[in-house]
C-alpha cells in the first residue's frame, strides 16, 4: 500500500485543495515529471500512459519555455499568436489558409462555449445538437453539451436551455441503430438547429469513433440546411488518430469550425477555434475575449510543439508505434480472454475494456484493481467509464518504453486473474 510520505502529502493536499479539483483514484502525488514519466513524490519513475490526459502529447519538460514576455491578447494584436495561427490554418482540412480564421483561448471548455456562440450567432438560431456519451467540458455551456455518465449534476441546473442529444452510432452500430438516430434527427425540424457540436472520436467514453455513415449523413443534413458542424478535437487532434485532425479519417467532410486545446500550448494553457471566415467573423470584438486567451507565451510553446509534430519522420515513427501498440494490445486481448472485455480505439487512443473473473466483483472494481497493481509496477493508467482503462501514450514515446508499459499491462492482467490483487486496495476506489 501507499507510502508514509505519499499518505502525509495527500493529507495536506485534502486540507486546503477543494474536492471538485482533481479526481484522483490512486496514492500518487506528482513531485516532477520528464519525457513519458511522471516522478512521484517518493522519486520513482512512473510512465504516464495517457500522456497527461493528452495535455502533454511530447510528454514532460520537452518544450523548454522561452524569454516572450506573457502579456494578455484582447487589448492588441501579437506576433506569435498570428504566427501560431498562420502554422495551424495550414492544416485545416480542404480549406486554404486564407479561408480560415483563429481565435485562441484558455481551455477546451471554454473554447466549446466559444463555439455553441458561433453557432448561434451565425444562424440566428438556437438549438445545438450533441451525441449522448460526448464529453465538451465543465464550463455552464460546455458542461450542458457534456452527457457522459456522472458529469452532469442536478446539483448546479439549471444548464443551458435548447441543447439536445442524440444517440452515438460508433463503427460497430448496426444500420437500424444510425437510421434511428438520424429518424430522430429528422423529428427536430432541422430549420431550428444552429448546429451540431460533436466529438469525432468520443474520448472518454472509450475511443469509440463516429460511424462513417452517421458522420457523412450528419454532415450532409448540415450543409443542406444551413446548420454548423463544429468539431470537437481537443483530445484527438495533432495526430493521435493517424492524420493532423480526426475529421480527416472521414472523407469530404469540412467542418466550419475545429475546437482544440490541450497540447496545443505545449504545456501552457491554450486553447483555440478555428474554422470558416464566414462562421468566424459572427462574433464581434470581445465577444468570446478573456485576459490570457492566446497569450504570447503560450503561443510561443504551441509554435515549438508545431516545430516538432511537423518535423521530418516524426509521423512516420509515430505510425509505427502505433502499429506497435496496436499489435501489443491485441495480443493482451488474446491473452487475457477472462479479465480484457475487448479493445476500442484508433491511431494512439484505445480503451481497453475489463471485466470481472470474481464471484461478487463488479467490472469497475476489476478495472480498478488491474490499474492499481500497473500502478504498483510503474506504469500510470486511469480508469474511465467505470470499467475500460485509458491507453493514449505521448506522441514520441520510445519503442522501448512502450514495450515496456505493454508489459507492465500483461503482469498487472496476470496477477488480476490470478487472484494475486488484494481487495484492500479498493479502499482507493471512488464510487
Ligand atoms: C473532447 C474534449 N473536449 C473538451 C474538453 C475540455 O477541455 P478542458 O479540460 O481544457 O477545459 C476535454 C477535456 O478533457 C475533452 O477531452
């Protein structure tokens, strides 16, 4: 079990840190961190295969911060951020640059209620549509969009009015299940809709990407009818589903807008919607503005992160790593038939799904236990959707140190099923 010191920090963290702001399942307190690893408060090495809930997609201290003096973006215009908006138009899919257009912010949340503004302010309309599973964030406005299970509390409603979910239609979803969900659609009067806000791959319900029909017939109605198609790529975009945006693993569909955050700062908050001219320019001066939105520094740490995913063979061993990952995972699977459910994923973002080998035991607590004992063994995961642990490594992981976190997997699925994790450790366990 956890260390004295660790069990002291996390002592001092509960007396002055509020509850609501880490959601922490496991006796880890982080002291430092370097490339793939986290450094726990005791000095061990651990590697962090969710490279920071993909805020950190080159890992730790790569990006050395620079001399720019940080000053504040609404109040003049900035060379970095028009320098760092110029590198990201480019990559807008179908678009040329000189049609696009960037506004930065601060965090993802923020940006997805930057785009539900758009929408509306662009069509003169209300309703947004989303996907049920989808996660946007824990702004008011994000949060409305957000209904993964437990996200949404009665607690702080009433949310924001003339938002509507439909049911998600992953890869696997039979054809009656996508004509149901658009037949639902079509009940909605489509003249009403300002637009659709989704997640290309929904993250947190476990890297399920959007069925290839669902997603060209979504995009279809929208063109047709004068309604947004926003993208929400804070997590999967930069590569991590094979090409720049996860919008691009589906063909002819141009979105009007493309919301990122995460690593865009290279590990400085930053956060960005970039879309049509048109769709842009719908709001005026300030009206999506905040203090440090697209402050230089940050711009700065996001052309360096740009430098670096751009730069020679770094998609070419990123495709073979996520060749290998792919490979190691599947062989888990095979290995591991009692306790590994199934594997969900794209590109660097998987879900592998556990399930219970004991009497009594529910999944969750399956899929704690085996994050537990790969915690135990040096290897960070987290555990979402109650039963499917997030597998999303940094963009430059090292084959080796891959193979070795697939390895610490297959020890901690092995122990699981022998019986070899004490149910002690659920005592760590949120419900
Ligand atoms: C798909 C998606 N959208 C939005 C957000 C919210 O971003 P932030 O936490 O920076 O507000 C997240 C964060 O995990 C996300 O994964």
């Amino acid at each position: 079990m956890a260390d004295e010191k660790t069990l002291s920090n996390l002592r001092a963290d509960g007396e002055v840190i509020a509850s609501y702001q880490h959601l922490s399942e496991l006796p880890l307190v982080v002291a430092g961190a370097h490339g793939p690893y986290l450094t726990d408060d005791t000095g061990r090495d651990i590697i962090d295969i969710t490279a920071g809930a993909c805020t950190m997609n080159l890992g730790y201290g790569i990006l050395k911060g620079e001399e720019y003096a940080s000053f504040p973006f609404p109040y003049a215009s900035g060379l970095k951020q028009v320098e760092l908006a110029k590198r990201l138009a480019r990559h807008y899919p179908c678009l040329k640059p000189e049609e696009v257009r960037v506004g930065f912010g601060v965090c993802g949340s923020e940006a997805i209620d930057g785009a539900i503004k758009l929408c509306r302010a662009f069509t003169g309309r209300k309703k947004i549509v989303t996907f049920e599973g989808d996660y946007h964030g824990t702004t008011l406005g994000s949060v409305a969009l957000t209904t993964l299970p437990g996200r949404i509390s009665d607690r702080f409603a009433p949310l924001l009015p003339e938002v509507y979910t439909l049911p998600f239609c992953d890869e696997t979803a039979s054809e009656e299940d996508i004509d149901e969900c658009l037949l639902k659609l079509a009940y909605m009067d489509y003249e009403t809709i300002a637009g659709f806000i989704i997640e290309t791959v929904q993250g947190d319900m476990g890297m399920l990407p959007m069925h290839q029909r669902l997603m060209s017939t979504l995009y279809h109605i929208a063109k047709s009818w004068g309604i947004a198609f926003v993208v929400d790529e804070v997590q999967m975009a930069f590569y991590r589903t094979g090409p720049f945006f996860a919008i691009e693993n589906y063909a002819d569909v141009v979105p009007d807008a493309i919301v990122m955050g995460k690593s865009l700062g290279g590990g400085i908050p930053l956060s960005a919607i970039m879309g049509r001219k048109e769709f842009m320019d719908s709001l005026g001066p300030c009206e999506h503005a905040f203090s440090m939105a697209g402050n230089s520094e940050a711009c700065a740490r996001g052309l360096k992160f740009l430098d670096v995913i751009e730069g020679a063979g770094f998609r070419e061993t990123l495709e073979a790593r996520m060749m290998e990952l792919y490979d190691g995972l599947q062989r888990l699977e095979k290995q591991h038939p009692r306790a590994v459910s199934h594997l969900t994923g794209i590109g660097f973002a998987f879900g592998l799904w556990i399930k219970s080998v004991k009497e009594g035991e529910s999944d969750a607590q399956a899929a704690f236990k085996v994050m537990y004992r790969a915690f135990e063994l040096g290897l960070y995961t987290m555990r979402l959707g109650s039963n499917w642990l997030r597998i999303e490594p940094s963009l430059n992981i090292d084959r080796e140190v891959l193979a070795k976190a697939l390895s610490i997997l297959n020890t901690a699925l092995a122990d699981y099923e022998a019986g070899r994790i004490s149910d002690e450790v659920l005592t760590w366990m949120l419900k």
